[in-house]
C-alpha cells in the first residue's frame, strides 16, 4: 500500500509530540484541535508546551505537518489518533469529558475505512465499550514523559496495543506506521492494554517509594545513597536501568492518577490494594522534606527567615506545575518573603512569591536557598558567588544539583536528599582525624 496518512486529535502535550514525531518518521501528518487559537499560535511556532527539540523538529519537518481546526480535514487520514491530555484531579481522578467529546468528533468525521486509535490514558474498562462493528478501534499505551516527550515519542521501547482480538493482524496502515519506528510491537486485549500502563507505573512508584525510604535512612546513619546506588544497579534482579534517584514525591499527574486507579479497582473489587495507599502516604511524606528540613535548620533560629527559591515546575525541562513540590512548599510557607525563579515557569504566575530575574537574584539576601527543581542551568551556578549573595548559609539541594566538596569550600550548609550534611560529614573527618 502507499503511504499512509496520520491524524491526530488534540494539540496537547501528548498529541504535539506524537505528531511531530510521526512527521519526523516521514509520514503526512493532519494536527487537529477544536481551539482555533491553539492551532494558529502552533502553526505560527508558537508552542503550548515546553519540551527539548520540539520546536527545532518542528520547524524541520514543517512541510509534513498540517494544522487545522477543521475536523473534516481528517477524512483524509488512513489512522487517526485521539490524543488529548486528560486533566487530573488533586486526587488523582481523571476527567475524561474532554477525551469522550473529542472521540466522537473525530468518530463523526474520519474516513469509515480509516483506523481509529485511543492514545490517551483511560482507566481499565474504557475502550471496549466503544467498539463498532463499522470502526476499527484500537487502543495504545502512550509512554510520554514530561521533558523527555519527543525522545520518547522518537525512539519508543515498544508499542502495547490493546485489540478487540488481539490474534488478528493489525490493518496494513497501521502496521506500516508502527514498523517505522523499528521496536516490539505487543498486542493484547483492550484491558490488559489500559492495565499495563498503570502497571509500568506502579513499578516505578515502588521503585520511587523504596529509594526514598532508604535515602532517608541514609540521611539518619550517615551513610550517602548515591554510594549505593551502583551496588544496586550491578545487581541483575534490579538492573542497570532501575529508577533509584530519590525526590520529593511523585508529581506531575500521571502516576497519582494511576494509584488512585488501582485504589479505587481495589474498593470496587475486594482487592488489597494496601501498598499502594502506602506508597500515596510516602509520597506526601517525602514532599515537605524540603519543610521539615527548613523548620528545624532556618527557621527554629530565625521565623522571619526570607527564602530563594529556585525551581516551579514539577520537574526540568518542562513548565508543568502538575502537583509541583515546589508550589506546595510555597502554599505551606504561607505569608513571608519568598523570592523565586524558573527558567520555563513565569514566576509571576505563582501566588506569594517574588519574581526573579535570575537564579542568583531570586538568591540575593536570603537566609536559605531551596534548589526545588533539578534544571540544568542551576547544576551552572557558582556555590561561591552563591554564598556572596545569600545572607545565610543554608543550602537546600534535594537532587544534588550542586557539588557537595564546592559547596563545602564555599562554606554552605549543604542539604541533600539521601547524603549526610557538610556539617556531618565534617564532623565525621574530625573524628577520623581524632582516631
């Protein structure tokens, strides 16, 4: 057959990516989003969504790429996509009006020989009900990751299709578009689709729930996790690849979504599903390790304390402030002078704190600095010139954005998530010197 054309509906995080991916692989892509608005600041180069390489692939795959308002533009399309981003609740409960409302859209406008694809996320139980003896419908696991978006929709580990028989063959156009990106192709019944999302997920979380316990252990005994960390990757039972950096919680939507998920198929079906409210009470725990660390340094000696803040998103190389750790420490601070900064974030946009035109300006006179999200640019930053602007000399580095032996010679009391403190670690030379 010849090449087929691809749709996708929804200009959101999730379908930008995946379209600019799919014209990046070759293939005509038809961007459909009902926002007029929306898709003339995309088609202008203006993106609603801040990713690496997105707007340079774009630009260089522009002649593929096809934005439009008009839903009758995906008649032509051989496999159209819905994927809107589905918003989440603060308890993790997803609105799916929006994905219903555009599936019927698209369901109304699409070619009746094309193939039509769910790539958002939808709970267990979602896809099946839809099917038509008149539609082909499949349903996929997308495998986004906020600042990794168009790596992970240019080099895919494997594509998980959910089927409503899942021995048939896939139709010709979608079988030749998923065989230009080159990886294993599992297809599987609708639920075990839906289910193997959360599932990849609750294994991270756990992996997530386990490097944030003993990190704080090593916290208590002196030891330091990054020291561990490759012990635990040369064992094969956990792997080379195992998540083990240790945060603030989890954040950002997706997997508070997915636990809730399994919490709630547990009420329904008598399972026990007591782990993971156990991993949804970790996660708030490990979020106010930034506070806690704060109240019993900064400001037991000093209430009146004026922080720095760098970092609003939930995580780099993105301007989600989905769940931000950073934004429930500025909510739990309450009335004080907080200074902030990020670099895809407009400070100003957050409520309480004071707009920074730099990192070391969001720096300047404060008692104590909290680095709350790991960019880049901060991993940049001077620990002497910080020292010279701050009042104080608490250093608050959750990731370890910062070396701890430059900070240490810069005299910064130096706070990271599973390692002990400058001050510890200088006590402990003491006593080694003393032995």
């Amino acid at each position: 057959m010849s090449q087929p054309v691809i749709g996708y509906a929804g200009m959101t995080h999730l379908g930008l990516c995946s379209a600019i991916a799919a014209a990046a692989k070759g293939f005509d892509v038809e961007c459909f989003d009902a926002d007029g608005e929306r898709v003339g600041a995309i088609a202008a180069g203006r993106y609603p969504v801040v990713e690496p390489d997105l707007a340079e692939l774009a630009a260089q795959h522009r002649d593929k790429l096809h934005f439009t308002a008009k839903p009758g533009d995906l008649a032509r399309c051989d496999v159209v996509y819905v994927a809107p981003d589905v918003p989440t609740d603060d308890c993790g409960g997803s609105d799916l009006s929006g994905l219903e409302a555009l599936f019927d859209t698209v369901s109304g406008h699409m070619s009746p020989d094309a193939v039509l694809v769910i790539l958002s996320q939808v709970p267990p139980g979602f896809t099946r009900p839809r099917v038509r003896p008149d539609r082909m419908l499949y349903y996929q696991v997308e495998t986004l990751i906020f600042g990794r978006g168009m790596e992970r929709a240019l080099e895919p580990e494997r594509f998980i299709i959910g089927c409503a028989d899942p021995a048939s063959a896939l139709p010709d156009a979608y079988a030749t578009f998923l065989a230009r990106f080159g990886c294993p192709v599992l297809p599987m019944r609708f639920e075990s689709a839906e289910l193997a999302k959360i599932s990849i997920n609750l294994c991270l979380v756990g992996s997530i729930s386990v490097a944030n316990t003993l990190a704080e252990i090593c916290e208590g005994v002196g030891a330091d996790w990054s020291e561990i960390v490759p012990a635990l990757r040369l064992d094969r039972r956990i792997g080379e690849y195992a998540y083990l950096s240790p945060g603030l919680g989890i954040a950002g939507g997706n997997l508070e979504r997915d636990l809730a998920t399994i919490v709630r198929f547990g009420e329904e079906l008598g399972a026990d599903a007591g782990v993971v409210s156990a991993q949804l009470r970790n996660s708030r725990y490990r979020r106010d390790w930034v506070l806690r660390t704060l109240a019993s340094e900064v400001f037991a000696q000093r209430p009146d304390a004026v922080l720095g803040i760098l970092g609003l998103a939930y995580k780099q190389d993105t301007a989600s402030v989905k769940n931000s750790p950073s934004l429930a420490l500025v909510a739990a601070l309450g009335p004080r002078e907080l200074h902030a900064y990020d670099p895809a974030v407009p400070a100003d946009s957050v409520s309480g704190v004071v707009p920074a035109k730099t990192p070391l300006d969001a720096c300047r006179g404060a008692d104590a600095v909290c680095i709350m999200t790991p960019w880049r640019e901060f991993a940049e930053l001077d620990p002497k010139a910080l020292a010279r602007a701050m009042a104080g000399r608490v250093l608050i580095d959750p990731y370890g954005v910062l070396d701890p032996a430059a900070c240490a010679a810069a005299e910064l009391e130096h706070f990271r998530l599973g390692a002990p403190t400058t001050a510890a670690l200088a006590a402990t030379r003491r006593e080694d010197a003393g032995t």
